[in-house]
C-alpha cells in the first residue's frame, strides 16, 4: 500500500520573509556626519565635540561648544582623548578654524579634558 507523499518536497520550503512596513524605514533621517579635526575619520554630528574660536582681547581663543550652537566656523573632535592629542600634534583645530597664527588652545583643552573625565566616571 503506498501513500501519497507529495507533501513532502513543499516542507520547510517557504522561505521567511520578513516584512517590514515600508513606512518605517522611510522615517529615519539620516544623521548629519562631520569629520573629526582629529583622526579624520567621520562621526555623527550629534556624538562629536564642536570647537569655535571666539576673539578675547582681540587673538583668537578656542572653546569647547557645549551645545554646538555658537555661530560661525566649527572643528569637530570625537569625545576620546586620543582624538584630542592628534588635533593638538597635527595642530589641526587651528586649521580647521582657518585660523593663522598662534591660537590659545589651552582653555579648549582643559574644557575638553574636563568633560571626558565627567563621562568615564
Ligand atoms: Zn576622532
């Protein structure tokens, strides 16, 4: 007596497909990218420190932009100390500024520093 088996070759055919509401997909906006003054390599805007330079007593001083809102020209550092000594070493923040000559780094990198240390806890 045989049975019919034909049911046998359609099993674990199907494949799975997943679907995924095309609407999903279309609302996430792509996040602004920036380069890092540091190792060059690119990072979210919103992850990246933002640098400005503003005048004290007429000679360009760096800041530390906390809320990346400061008007004109940003440098864009990775929240890592390694980032920030490759800036310092390849004087890369000033060039980034499009800034000549001496310029008073001190005060970015202590404010720099300061927040690294506030994040590793
Ligand atoms: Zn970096």
């Amino acid at each position: 007596m045989t049975v019919g088996r034909a049911a046998e070759d359609q099993e674990g055919r199907l494949d799975v497909i997943e679907r995924r509401p095309p609407a999903a997909r279309d609302v996430v906006r792509p996040e602004p990218v920036r380069t890092c003054t540091g190792c060059r390599r690119r990072g979210a805007r919103s992850v990246l420190l933002r640098l400005v330079a503003v005048e004290v007593d007429g000679a360009p001083v760096v800041v530390l932009d906390h809320d990346r809102t400061m008007p004109g020209r940003g440098a864009w550092l990775h929240p890592d100390l390694s980032c920030l000594e490759l800036a310092l070493r390849r004087s890369a923040v000033a060039r980034s500024l499009h800034l000549a000559g001496p310029v008073d780094l001190t005060g970015m990198v202590e404010q720099v520093r300061a927040l690294l240390n506030g994040m590793v806890e």
